[in-house]
C-alpha cells in the first residue's frame, strides 16, 4: 500500500482534495505533508508572512478540515483592476 504522505497530488484522498468536505483527523506528519504539498505550488499566490501560521494551519488540517479551507485565510486579495488609459 502506498503512503498517502507521498502520493502526487493528481492521486490525493478526495477529502484531502481542495473543494472536499471535512474527513478523519489527520496525524501530525500527514498533515504537514499536505500543508508542504498544497503550500509548494501556490506560494506566489499566499501571504508572505504565512509561516509565522504554520501552527494554526497544521491543527486545522490535523482536525480533518480540507485543504483549502485551512489555507483560505492566508490568500492574497486580489489586486484591484487598474483603469484603462485613455488615449487622446
């Protein structure tokens, strides 16, 4: 059996899927492996003081909460649209 802490993310337990409903709690290490593997590609896209979170988010995936629902609070808003210039 394969461990889940090392699968690709493409073959993630749907309840560790973004967009997933809450699952069983999680162990500390698997839970730390999905916070890296969530964490990795979307970093650009995080605050960037989000390691000062790191206890918060590992709890909240320890208590089974979704992945992108731990890690919702800690996105970046979106730049506002700036106007288009007008030219004369």
């Amino acid at each position: 059996m394969q461990n889940q802490s090392t699968t690709r993310p493409d073959t993630v337990r749907p309840c560790a899927a973004p967009g997933a409903k809450a699952c069983r709690p999680r162990k500390e290490d698997e839970a730390a492996q999905l916070m890296w593997d969530f964490y990795k590609p979307r970093k650009a896209q995080l605050i960037a003081d989000i390691k000062e979170y790191r206890a918060a988010i590992l709890s909240g995936l320890m208590q089974g909460l979704p992945v992108d629902q731990v890690f919702a609070p800690y996105v970046k808003p979106p730049e506002p649209t700036r106007p288009a210039k007008r030219t004369a």
